[in-house]
C-alpha cells in the first residue's frame, strides 16, 4: 500500500511538473506583434517578464582588450529592449554597440526617423578596435519603434574596413593660420579668447540658477558651453561642449548631425544637480562653414 501512494505521488509530481513547465512557456509566449519587430529588423530575441529583449550582437568584431582576445559576450552585445507601457503604447530602451566610423551615421538613422540617443560613451580602456555605446530611447508601437530604429541598425557592421573618419571630405591636414575671429563672434552671438594658435568661445548657462551647498555654479565651475577653433578660414577644425537641459539635448543632436558636426559624448558632469544638465562633445573640421547658429542657444526647436 505504501508503495503503491509513494508512486500515485511521484505520478503527480509529474504531473505537476509538466502542467507548471506548460504554464511557463505559454505565460511566456512570443506576442505577435513583438514576433513581427524581430521580424522585421532581421534579429533575434526573447520575451521574459513582459520585456522583448532583441539581440544585436557585435560577432563581426574581433576585440582585444589590453592585447587579450575578448569573446562577444564580455560585453559587445548590444540590444533593444520593448515593454508595455500606458495606453497601449511601448517604451524602447537599448544600448548600440558601435565602431567610431559607426557612431554619428547611426545616431543620424535615429534621429532622423524619431528616436533619441541619451548617452553616447566607453565601457573599456586599451580595447582594439576602438569602441562606443549609445543608448536609445523611444516610444511607440511595437511595429512603429522596430521600422524607426531598422535604418540604424541596419548600418551597423557595414562601416568602411579602414574606420576612416566619418567627417564629411575625409581627412586634411589642419595648421595654424589666420581665422577671422570677429566673424566667429558674430555667428557665434558672444566674444571668445584667443590662447595661441586656438580661438574659443564660452558661454555660461547663466539662466539656470544651479547651487550645491548653497554655493552657486556658475560658467567657472564648468557650467558652460564652448567651441574652440584651430586651423585658418579656408581650412579649420572645432571642438566644443554643450551643456543642456534634458529637452534641449535631442534638438541639439539634430543641429549637429545636421550640420556635419560629429558628436563625441553625452554624458553627466555633475550629479545630483537640479535641473539635471547634461553635456555634449562634439568635433568636427572646417568648423566656420559648419557652426550651427548662435552658441549657447541650445534650444534649437
């Protein structure tokens, strides 16, 4: 009798076993319409406690870190993630991970069809080739979000075999010469000084009344934004930051890109600020044809 419950027992355990595995899986099935975004950016993913989790994996790379051979997963494997969010819509979040000749086209491909990028940056020291990651966000329909971020990850792994500079007239030889300064201060709406051979303006975001312990921060303590330039009229380069406050930092990505400047960065330089303030590196050559509008007017739109 006692063998005969011990095996009814283990029957249902079984049983149960297989009814809760069953559950499982169907509790995590693949909705359909996360099933057509995978579908139509081409990769594939998983869906677990509500999120859809597409992988974008850097396989093409061969990393080395520090002259060591750095497998995928190390941490070369970028993703977009989706979930529910209200009213039936989705928020998007991922992290690209991007060559330096991939970072401005990709971040073009985003903008350009509605998406933002909320951080661009490092993960390693002394890694060959040289990489960056940038952070999406959007939101949408699921449908929607995958056809606005297919353009971007499409053009990932397909930069040139060289990753040459991706600046628009490829690579120059820049020396010191003579820049019209006067001219700059007009574009630019303010007066720079000069240091040497490199001209630079810098603005302060006097119109956020930022304090820590009662002291405030102001354009000398690195609340600013600047551009300095190098080079001569016909031929120059330009470096600069941006400091901005969270609606001002897509407008400004935009009037970057748009005018051939490549962004570098966008990062914190400070924590715990209110508002927070974000700030942008930027780069680019023949910088007086290229500057976008008056600097220090982040509001772009």
């Amino acid at each position: 009798m006692i063998r005969r419950l011990e095996q009814i027992v283990c029957r249902l355990s079984v049983l149960a076993l297989v009814a809760f595995s069953t559950f499982a899986v169907f509790g995590q099935q693949m909705p359909a319409e996360y099933d057509q975004a995978l579908k139509t950016l081409g990769k594939q993913g998983d869906f677990k406690d509500g999120v859809l989790k597409i992988n974008i994996p850097r396989n093409d790379l061969k990393v080395t870190i520090d002259g060591i051979a750095t497998p995928t997963p190390f941490g070369f494997g970028g993703w977009l993630a989706m979930t529910k969010g209200d009213g039936g819509m989705d928020v998007m979040m991922g992290d690209l991970v991007l060559l330096e000749d991939e970072v401005n086209p990709v971040m073009s491909a985003l903008l350009d069809n509605g998406l933002e990028v909320t951080a661009v940056h490092n993960h390693f020291f002394f890694e060959s080739p040289r990489i960056f990651y940038m952070h999406v966000h959007g939101h949408g329909k699921a449908a929607d979000l995958a056809k606005m971020a297919k353009p971007a990850v499409d053009l990932i792994g397909k930069g040139s075999p060289q990753h040459q500079s991706s600046v628009t007239g490829g690579k120059s030889n820049i020396s010191a010469g003579q820049i019209d300064t006067a001219k700059l201060a007009k574009i630019a709406g303010h007066e720079g000084e000069q240091s040497g051979a490199v001209y630079k303006i810098t603005v302060g975001r006097d119109d956020l009344k930022l304090k820590e312990m009662g002291a405030p921060i102001n354009s000398r303590m690195g609340l600013n934004t600047w551009a300095a330039f190098y080079g001569s009229d016909a031929n120059a380069q330009v470096a600069g930051d941006v400091a901005m406050l969270a609606q001002e930092v897509t407008p400004v990505l935009k009037a970057l890109r748009a005018n051939g400047l490549n962004v570098v960065a966008i990062h914190h330089h400070m924590i715990g600020t209110q508002p927070t303030v974000y700030f942008l590196h930027y780069c680019g050559g023949q910088a007086r044809q290229r500057f976008p509008g008056r600097l220090g007017r982040a509001r772009q739109g």
